[in-house]
C-alpha cells in the first residue's frame, strides 16, 4: 500500500500487530492486561491503538492525564480507565463523572475526591499508588496501610486497585525488581491483614510482566510491548511480538549534483563528485532529529542522509541505489524488501531510546491504520 499521493509522510499502524501484542501479553503473564495509550498511544494514535487492544482483551486503559481518557471516552470507548499520573483537584469531578479512576498517594487526595464524588453523585473510584523506589509519585510504603484504611472507609469512594511502578524492570540485573516486588508485597501483606485488599494489584510495566512471574499480581500495565518494541537492548521481546509502527515517505526530487556542491543549510555536506541527492519531504518538524548519522531505506538498500536535517525535508544520497526515481518509497521506520531499519536503530543514531522516538511523531504525521 503506497500514501504517498496523500501524504509528504505517514506511519502506518498495523493494528493486527497491536491485537496479537495483547494477546502474548495475556497468555505469557496469565493476568489481565492494562493497555498504557498515554502521550498519544505512545505516537501511535490513542483510540485505534486502545480499540485494537480492547478488541484482543486488554481490560483496562491506562494514561497519564485526564484529557487523554477524555479523548478516549469521546470516542466511545467504554472500558475501565485508570490515570497513571495526577488529576489536578479543580478537575476531580470531571475525572468522576467520566467513570475515570484516578491515582492517589496522599490522605488530601481521598478526602477531595469524595467531596467532588459527592457533589457529582458518583462514586470516586481510586487506586493508592506506593512508591517502592522508583522515587516519583507516590506514599511511603509504610503509609500505605493507614491511606488503604481510609480509602476502604470513605463513602463515595471505590477502593479499586493498589500499584507500584518499577524502576529498573529492563535491565539484565533483576535485583533491584525484586528488591521492589518484596517491598510491595509487604504493604500487600499488611492491607490484606487488614482486609481491605482492592480488587486490582498491579505492578508490571512490560519489562516486568516478562520476566518477573512475581511481579504480574492480578494486572499487567503493558506500554512499550504493546507497540512491538523491546524495552530495552537488554530486555528484549520474545517470539511472537511484531512491531506495530512503520513510518514512510517518497522521494520528491532527485538532483544530479557535480562535485563541490554544498547540500542543505550550513553546506553541512558538499558532495565530492558527481552524486545523486533525493529531496524527502520529512524533517524536525515531524519529529525526525537535526543530528548526524541518519539513515533511511530507499530502493531495499540502506542510504545516508545528507546535510542538516530541515523542518519539512532531508536529503539522501542515492548512489547506492542509482535505479531510483521520484515518487519511490522512502522507509524512516520499518520494513523495505529485506532491509529493515527499526525505531531502536533510530533511537541508537538519536542518543535515545525507542520510546522517545515513536513520542516525539509530531502531530502533522498522519497516523493511518492498517489490518
Ligand atoms: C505507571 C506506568 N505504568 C506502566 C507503564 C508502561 O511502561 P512500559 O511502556 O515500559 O510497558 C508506564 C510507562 O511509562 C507507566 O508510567
């Protein structure tokens, strides 16, 4: 399938890939499956990729903020929502009567939620957030059972779940995973002793919901695997995940240059013989880096980038591929013939990782669903 009479470029998001995801996620961790569609659907597009993901069993959404459920439940979307991050206090009776649940972490935070519950007429539905070292949001581990108490207490309140995040999930080491699970599992001990266990414990991001049986409690909040991408070099996805995004262009102009012609602002590249240089109309402004050492598939080959990146366009270099003519295709993520270039290898030429690359699609990208 070619876009490239509608679009200067796209990514295509295989939803297919996204449903078959899910269901490894379901299978090889055996609890049930938050699907994290926060900051866009990790630039995937939130609804399809949060409608793909229900279709496959995913029970619960997950994001960060209250305008992203919004959107979610804008779109029709019924099921479970739970906001990762802060709800700001002004907003907790939009979250309630949304049906939206909301992350706390602090006793202030239960008693405003109730009183917007009460003056909405529906319950507050609430998960305590326990911070086992990862040192962003959440309580103390050993406030947790007295916060637990007054959540099980406080009318118009829903004790729903009871989380933790990890912070080192994806690394080699499981050490410090453990150390975190230990310690979430003795704030569990001592709520269940107080028999106010909620219904959902969670703890797993995808790093953990693979390789810490321990870890997956009754929920797994998957993000990164969801999309098909390894969260990390050291934790990679196994058999069966398929990466979700690919992201394509066409070759706008070809310019046959003679040598010592400088290419783009800052003649950043002067070419050093007679070469042929592709005009690709992808730049910063869709969220691709100004840095060196880019490289895009054209023609089923591999092929550098030249020169400063621009806002709208970048120039190749076509040697390597002298058959090439406007209008063919040009691969930024993805498959091409056999070559493949994924959103690691850019994250690798960027200094970054997977995550920040497939976050940082602009909203001028078109998103556009396939399978
Ligand atoms: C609280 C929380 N849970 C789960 C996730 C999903 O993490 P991952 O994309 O590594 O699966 C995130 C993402 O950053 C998160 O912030």
């Amino acid at each position: 399938m070619s876009l490239a009479g509608e679009y200067s470029n796209w990514v295509e998001i295989d939803l297919e890939a996204i449903e078959g995801n899910v269901r490894q996620c379901l299978q090889r961790t055996g609890a049930q499956v938050m699907a994290v569609v926060k900051a866009n659907g990790y630039g995937h597009g939130a609804v399809p990729v949060a409608r793909a993901a229900v279709r496959a069993g995913a029970t619960w959404c997950g994001v960060a903020r209250l305008d992203e459920a919004l959107e979610l439940r804008q779109a029709g979307m019924d099921c479970p929502i739970l906001i990762l991050g802060a709800t700001p206090v002004q907003r907790l009776r939009e979250a309630i009567a949304a049906r939206v649940s909301m992350a706390v972490w602090e006793a202030g935070q239960v008693r405003a939620a109730a009183e917007a519950a009460a003056a909405v007429g529906q319950p507050a539905r609430l998960h305590l957030k326990v911070d086992t070292g990862m040192t962003r949001l959440g309580s103390e581990p050993e406030d947790a059972p007295e916060l637990a108490r007054q959540l099980a207490s406080t009318p118009g309140v829903v004790f729903e779940g009871l989380f933790t995040h990890f912070a080192r999930a994806d690394e080699e080491d499981l050490a410090p995973t453990d150390e975190q699970t230990r310690q979430f599992r003795l704030v569990l001990d001592q709520i269940e002793t107080a028999g106010v266990r909620p219904p959902l414990v969670h703890a797993a991001n995808s790093a953990a919901g693979l390789a810490c049986p321990a870890a997956c409690f009754d929920m797994v909040r998957v993000g990164i695997a969801l999309y098909g991408l390894h969260p990390s070099a050291e934790c990679q996805l196994p058999e069966g995940f398929r990466p979700v995004l690919s992201w394509k262009s066409q070759l706008t102009q070809i310019r046959v240059t003679p040598p010592g012609r400088g290419v783009g602002y800052g003649h950043a590249y002067v070419t050093r013989k007679l070469e042929r240089i592709g005009v690709v109309p992808v730049g910063y402004g869709d969220g691709y880096r100004r840095v060196p050492g880019n490289r895009v598939l054209v023609g089923g080959r591999v092929v550098p980038v030249v020169g400063n990146v621009c806002m709208d366009q970048l120039m190749v270099q076509l040697d390597e591929v002298p058959e090439t003519r406007v209008g063919d295709e040009v691969v930024l993520i993805g498959r091409q013939g056999q070559a493949e270039l994924t959103a690691e290898d850019l994250g690798a030429i960027w200094g970054t990782f997977s995550y920040e690359v497939v976050c940082g699609l602009s909203a001028r990208v078109a998103r556009v669903s396939i399978g």
